[in-house]
C-alpha cells in the first residue's frame, strides 16, 4: 500500500469550519496483526449533533472493506456509499453503534502513514504514524482533531513474530489465543483525538524505571528499541525523568496515565509523535552514546523528549480544534522545550541556537513563495504545513506573550488555559484570552501576527539633545508584500531594550516620567513612534531587542564602532552575539561593494580582542569567531549567486584567521585538544565546540598544519563530537588525506545507520561544481536508499539545502537530478518528497542563469503525470507565486 493522494483537491478553508456534524463517544479496536495483511475490527458509539443534519460521512483511504453493521445488522450495499476520501452511510441516529472491517497491507505501505512495517521483514516491526490524517489509513473514522473519543484497543498476533504489543492508555489485560499467539488491551480514559492514536508490535527490548509524579502517581517509564540499540537509550530516560520534573516544576503539569512508553525505529517521517502514553520516536531523536552521537546530538534528543512529553497537556489533553490551530500546539510546545533546555544548559546559548535556526529557516521561508501566516487560511494538504513557520515563528510568538506578561503572569495565563480547556479541541482565540484574562489585559491585537505573512522590517533611529539631555529613539515598522497579502497591518512590537555609554556601562533609564533600572520594553504598535528617554547623561549607544524580544529583522543605523563596543560589553549573551553578527554584515557589504577595509577591520579586530578572554565562555566565544551562514547571507541580496556569497564569506573568514594569527590560533588548539574528553558537562561541550571552530580557523592560515591536527584528532577521538569535526576539515581541506579516514569511518560505522547518515551529509555538503558527481556516487553506495527518511534527507536534503554551490550550478544539472529523485521518491513517499521540494523556494532570487535552470527543472517536475496532492501543492505554490 503506498497513501498516495489525489492530487487534485478543493482547498481547506478556514472560514468554512463547521462542528463535526457527528462525533464519537467510545472506539473500540481489535487488530489482527500481521506484516502483508492486517484485519481491524472497529466498533464506534456514534453522537449526532440535533443542529445539524448531515448523514454519517467517514473518512477512509485505501481501506478494504470486508464488511459493515449498523446498530447489530449487517448493512446491504445499497445502505452506503463510497465517496471521495471516505464513506456514507445511511440509517445512523444518535447513540448508534456502527462496525466495519477492513484489511490494511502494512508491508506495501511506503509512504510510512497509517500502520507499516519499519525495518527488514525478517526482523523488522510494525508501528503507526496518525498525524495528521493517518488514522483514515487505518479504520473508517471522522478523523478529525475535534472529534475526541475514549480509546480501548486490542491487539492479537503470533507471539513468535510479535513479542511485543503496545498501544496508547493504560495496560488492559493480556494473555494466550491458540496456535502460539497471545493478545493484550489498552485503555485510555482520556478522550483524545484519532491523530494520537498509536500501536507498536514487534521484537523489541525495553529499560524501564519507575517515576512518581509532584502528585503522587506512581508511573512506569519505558523506551523501547531493537536490541543492538536498546542500549543508547540511557540518556534519553534521563532525559524524560528531567522533563517530567521541570513540567511539574514550571507549569504544574503532572502525567496522568500509571505507564509511559517511547519506541524508537529508524523509518518515520517526522523527528517524534506525541500519541498519548505511547510516543513513537525516530531513533536520531532518541539514541545516543559518546561513541555515535556529537554533543549537539544529545541536546536535539534532550529537547525532543521534552517536546513531546511536554505534548501531554499542550497537544494532548488540550488539542487543537482543527489543523489551522496547529501552531496552538507545536509553536506553543516549541516554546516550552525551548524554555526547558535553557534551563538545563545555557540560556544565552540556546537563544543563540534558537534564532540562528529561525533565521536560517523560517526568515527565507517568509520572504518566499511558500510564505504562510502562522494560522494560514487556507490549505491543500495539510502535512505541508509542518513548517519553520508553524513551529519556529509560532514559538516566537509565544515567548513575545510571556515577555509581555512576565513569568508570573504567564503562569496565571497558563494555569487558566489548560483547567479552562482541559479535554477540549482548543483555538488560538481560546488561549490569547485565557492568558490576557488571568492578567487583565487585552491580547487580542497579537491575533494580528498569526493571521499575517512575512517578516517585519523594524527600524531604528536614535537622535540625542545634549543640552535636553534627552534621548529619543524612533521605532518604525513595514512588513513586505508577500503573494498572499499586498497590505500588512502594524504589528504589536516589544522591544527590550538598554541604552549604554561609551564606556560600556548600562545607562539608568526614565521613560514616561518613571526610572525603569537599565532595561525596559517598549511595544511599537503603529507604523512609527516615538520614545523618549530624559536624564540620559551622554550620546548613548542602543541595544535593541536584547533576548531576541521580537521575530523581527531588525535595521538600526549604528556605526561600526557602536556594534563592537556591544560585542564587547553587552552582558545580555545573545545581543552580544548579535552585535558581532551585524559587524559580521557590515564587513561582509563592505567587502561585496569594494567600500574599503573599514568595516572588515573593526569586526576582526574586535574578535581578535576576545579570543584571549579566560573570561568569556568558550561555546560562546566560538560563535562569536563564526559569521552568519550562506542562506543568510543571500536574504541580504536582491539577486542571488551562490558562488559569489560562497566566496565572500570564505574571504570573511580568511581575514579573522590572519588577523588573529596561526600562532595563536595553533597555541589555542593545542591548550583545548590537550582537554580532550567525551565528558557530557557545559564545560566540556563548550570546549569541544570552541576547538573545533579553532580548527577550522587555522585551516585558512595554516593548511598543513590544520590537516595534521585533524588526522590525529581523528586517530584519538574519544567521542563523535571531535572525531566527526576532524573529519570534516580534513575532507574540506586535503582531499588526498582525508580517503583514508572517511574509509575508516564508513566501515567503523557500516551497521549504525545513524553515524552512517553522518558519513553520507559530510561528503554531501562539500562545496563546489565537483558535488554532484559526489552525491550521485554517494547514491551508488549499497547503503543508500529513498525508502528510509533520515538517509534520502542526509544525502539529497543536506546536497540541496547545505550545500549552495554544489546545488546551485549554472549549467542546472544538480537542479534536474534533484527533480528525478523527488519524482521517484514522491512514488514511494510523498510527505518527504514535498517537504525535500521546498529547498527550491526562494528560487525566483536566483541570478537569471540560475534561476531559469531552476524554472525548467520545476516546471518539468510539475508536468509529470501522477503526483501526490502533497507535491503538487509544493509544488504549484513556488512556480505561481
């Protein structure tokens, strides 16, 4: 079975929703499990809304019907009808009890939507995936979010092939069938919605410990992976156990159910899926060890668990009222995670992380064809819509809320929000109120932000009265026209601010008449204020959106000298990172348009400054020492050439190194590689992060040299972290020298599918005209496949989207490969088909070579006969726009 859908479709509105016209009160599932055939009983207590009449429609696709009962009578062909995406059924009044059967194929579903077959079919296990519309793939059900229902499952295979049974909810009960099978049932006495519905059947091994919860429930932990990877599991379940603990701690949320399971597998589209009492993991999100995984391998995992954990009440027990919301839930959850692993690391490091990823990410998508509010208004297919956006952008603006209320307020707000909301399919409207009613304030003009495209341009200009000592910053905004909205309405904006002297100190602030202390937050709400700021004894310099206050691209008329005396005092960790990353823009115009070494000067000298600071933490310094990336980089051309930017940057680079000098340079290497450990403390982490950067820095000045240290870092790595980074300067740098260590690697390795993905996106990500023929080599290696999701994203994914000199040629050959393997592997599974497709957005930009190249490949693409509705869409979007 592969899920493919029509590509043809009518878009979903958002000013059509209606109530579900009919819901479903209790589901009771039976599964009779096996890999080429699965029969599944279901039996729904069906509730009729008396407003509406409309007969009972079901959704369903690629569901075999074996047969169908209404109320105990088997019901005759002519009692329903199949239609597009589902079945009506006539004869159904409130309080029926509806039946069907239907025989599912798991071991032919490639699309990895609905139940399927992860792994070899000897020794392989069956799971599922519902969100968002999987669960039609599984049973005739209204499968959507706001139809809510109390869950009992049971589940009956060959005990041999299937040791192992679970579903979402509490244990049930268990025992033997004849002819050596075994059955076992679930409960959940929450009702939720059929996108959390979940089952795992297989060989499988388990840790387990035990939890009790601030109220006093006793739970049982489990992770759950095949046995040659059980073992890596142990950080994730201390993960977990923090998670739980910090939930309790920060918002008062308590697990609700007596068990907890998390599956690992290595084919699943996304990175993780919250089903209620039974999350299904993609193994890259869940295990680690030193010896596999680099550091920022083991934050991603500590931030996933919580993710999905934290879903339990912001998804879960609170969902959404209909796929429009989604961000309610992802962008809110988001946000708590994000909050989490700043508690348990470093906040200004993770606000680092956290921008440069919605920047990288999210900025290029809404200046592009694909650019969508954060509540769209409209949609084709819905699993095109888990985007940077709906995440990233969605997470923005929840933080823009808690910053608006502080953390007490929020608190107030949240407490509300869930109690108020328990049980219930939620919308944005239902959690702006409960949040501004338990503060008293009125945030509905930030509906504006969800409702709304694009990045706001927000602009500064600061103008100081001596004689007045008066100092007034004026605040304007624009946000551009995206293909959807011509005009933007003004945005509430917070500002978090700090004026400081020339000396590097914070200046005392009096605004509106009061002394606010050193920093403030002003809300821009019109197109342009004012603020005026008295008793300000000297010319000060502004750092603005101190934290990050506000998802906006910020445009301040600060001279060079202003960001390096930020860059070098500001103690608000990331608007000291953001300064060294406008001086980095700064230098990076000058050196594009030939203004003169000025700016390029002020930006080197500054970090040359630092690098000796036994002060400044070492993961920060490192990102210090690290200009802002390519995709960056472009958002600031009118048209793109990524040859050009890529050469620039390195040029950036090259005069940082010199100017610090290899002497320094090698001297700070060999201090960090002396510290060599696989230890998992801040300390550490940070070390190996710095020295990495190091590395790469003293390969610009000292090639051989360089290359010499990382052969031998390679040679005595204690962990992933430096041996992967070794790896990479020297297949950067000597060609010749690095054969023998990626041959070592790929057969260290050759049974780890998740340290081979990290072979494959190295030599992906090569730059250069040369890639191609690399990838396409890469495609021949007898471990690549399109069937497996994290392998298709190392190798095509990282080519197209890290790689933009490899990708983007002026002859269009890697855009025409690209558009071959999109097409077969839209064939096999069209959710990562579409979301690989989305690399081209922006393609417009493109220098006209380029971007000519791009059309043609795009438009042929469009032209194939037979695409799935997710491509289509894709996309339909970037060539109309």
């Amino acid at each position: 079975m592969n899920a493919r859908p029509e590509a043809a479709s009518q878009p979903i509105r958002l000013a059509d929703y209606r109530a579900p016209a009919w819901r479903v009160e209790r589901v009771e599932l039976d599964f009779d499990l096996g890999i080429d055939a699965t029969e599944v009983s279901a039996k729904l207590l069906l509730r009729r809304d008396p407003a509406q009449d409309e007969p009972l429609r079901l959704d369903g696709e690629e569901l075999e019907l074996l047969s169908i009962a209404l109320d105990g009578q088997p019901l005759p062909a002519s009692a329903y009808r199949h239609i597009p995406g589902g079945l009506e059924v006539d004869g159904a009044r409130d309080g029926s009890v509806l039946e069907t059967r239907v025989r599912l194929h798991p071991a032919a579903n490639t699309a990895l939507e609905g139940l399927y077959l992860s792994g070899p079919r000897e020794s392989g296990f069956l799971l599922t995936q519902c969100e968002a519309q999987g669960f039609r793939h599984i049973t005739w059900f209204p499968d959507r979010p706001d139809v809510q229902s109390i869950y009992t499952v049971t589940l009956r295979a060959d005990r041999a092939r299937f040791p192992v049974l679970l579903a979402g909810g509490n244990p049930d009960g268990a025992g033997e069938l004849d002819g050596g099978r075994h059955w076992a049932r679930f409960a959940d006495p929450h009702p939720r919605p059929s996108y959390l519905f979940a089952l795992v059947a297989g060989r499988l091994e388990k840790i387990e410990r035990d939890y009790r919860t601030a109220d006093g429930r006793d739970v049982q932990l489990k992770i759950w992976a095949e046995a040659d990877a059980i073992g890596r599991c142990d950080y994730a379940m201390d993960a977990l156990q923090r998670s739980m603990r910090w939930d309790e701690q920060a918002y008062g949320r308590n697990y609700d159910l007596d068990v907890f399971h998390v599956v690992a597998t290595h084919d699943f589209n996304m990175g993780a899926m919250e089903n209620k009492g039974l999350n299904i993991f993609n193994a890259k999100c869940l295990l680690a060890d030193p010896d596999s995984s680099t550091d920022d391998e083991y934050r991603r995992v500590e931030s996933v668990i919580a993710h999905e954990y934290f879903h339990n009440w912001s998804g879960n027990r609170v969902t959404c009222r209909d796929w429009f919301q989604l961000s309610l839930k992802e962008g809110f959850t988001v946000f708590r995670d994000q909050s989490f692993s700043a508690d348990m690391n470093s906040a200004p490091l993770k606000r680092i992380e956290d921008v440069s990823l919605l920047r990288r990410a999210q900025f290029p998508e809404d200046a592009g064809p694909l650019a969508h509010p954060v509540r769209p208004a409209e949609y084709s297919e819905i699993n095109n819509f888990y985007t940077a956006t709906v995440y990233e952008k969605g997470a923005e603006l929840v933080r823009m809320l808690a910053g608006r209320l502080g953390a007490a307020g929020f608190r107030r707000g949240t407490d509300l929000y869930f109690s108020r909301n328990d049980g219930r399919a939620a919308t944005l409207e239902d959690f702006l109120a409960a949040l501004g009613e338990a503060n008293g304030i009125d945030l509905t003009p930030y509906l504006a932000w969800y409702g709304q495209a694009g990045t706001p341009r927000l602009k500064a200009r600061g103008a100081y009265d001596a004689a007045r000592r008066e100092y007034v910053l004026t605040l304007s905004q624009h946000t551009p026209a995206s293909h959807d909205q011509s005009r933007k309405q003004p945005l509430p904006i917070p500002v978090k601010l700090a004026l400081f002297g020339a000396d590097g100190r914070m200046l005392p602030l009096h605004l509106d008449g009061q002394a606010v202390g050193t920093e403030a937050v002003v809300v821009l709400d019109e197109t342009e204020q004012d603020f005026v700021f008295r008793d300000v004894a000297e010319h000060p310099v502004p750092s603005l959106l101190r934290g990050f206050s506000a998802p906006v691209a910020l445009e301040c008329d600060y001279t060079p000298a202003e960001l390096a005396l930020l860059l070098t005092h500001d103690p608000d960790g990331f608007n000291r990172w953001e300064a060294g990353q406008q001086l980095a823009l700064r230098a990076y115009d000058a050196l594009r348009d030939g203004a003169g070494p000025r700016a390029v000067d002020t930006w080197c000298d500054a970090l040359a400054g630092l690098f000796d600071d036994a002060r400044l933490d070492a993961a920060l310094l490192a990102d210090l020492l690290t200009p802002p990336g390519e995709i960056e980089l472009a958002e600031r051309e009118s048209t793109v050439d990524p040859a050009r930017i890529h050469a620039l940057r390195q040029q950036l680079q090259q005069q940082l190194a010199t100017r610090i000098g290899g002497a320094r340079l090698e001297a700070r290497y060999r201090a960090l590689a002396a510290q060599a450990t696989a230890a998992l403390d801040a300390a550490s982490q940070a070390s190996r992060r710095l020295k990495q950067r190091v590395l790469q820095l003293l390969a610009l000045v000292d090639p051989a040299g360089a290359s010499e240290h990382a052969a031998v870092q390679y040679r005595d790595a204690p962990g992933m972290t430096d041996r992967l980074g070794a790896l990479a300067v020297l297949a950067l740098h000597d060609a010749t020298r690095s054969a023998g260590p990626l041959a070592h690697y790929r057969s260290r390795y050759a049974n780890d599918p998740l340290a081979l993905d990290k072979w494959f996106a190295l030599q992906a990500q090569l730059p250069g005209e040369g890639a191609l023929a690399r990838v396409q080599a890469l495609e021949a290696d007898p471990a690549f496949t399109l069937k497996n999701p994290n392998r298709a994203r190392a190798v095509l994914g990282t080519f197209a989207s890290g790689n933009p000199t490899g990708f983007h040629r002026t002859d269009g050959a890697s855009y025409r490969m690209y558009a071959e393997r999109l097409l077969a592997l839209d064939a096999l599974n069209p959710q990562i088909a579409a979301r690989l497709a989305t690399v081209f957005n922006g393609w417009q930009r493109l220098e006209p070579q380029r971007r000519e190249a791009a059309r043609a490949a795009l438009a042929g693409l469009a032209g194939r006969d037979g695409l799935s509705r997710n491509l289509t869409e894709i996309l339909g979007n970037m060539l109309k726009a």
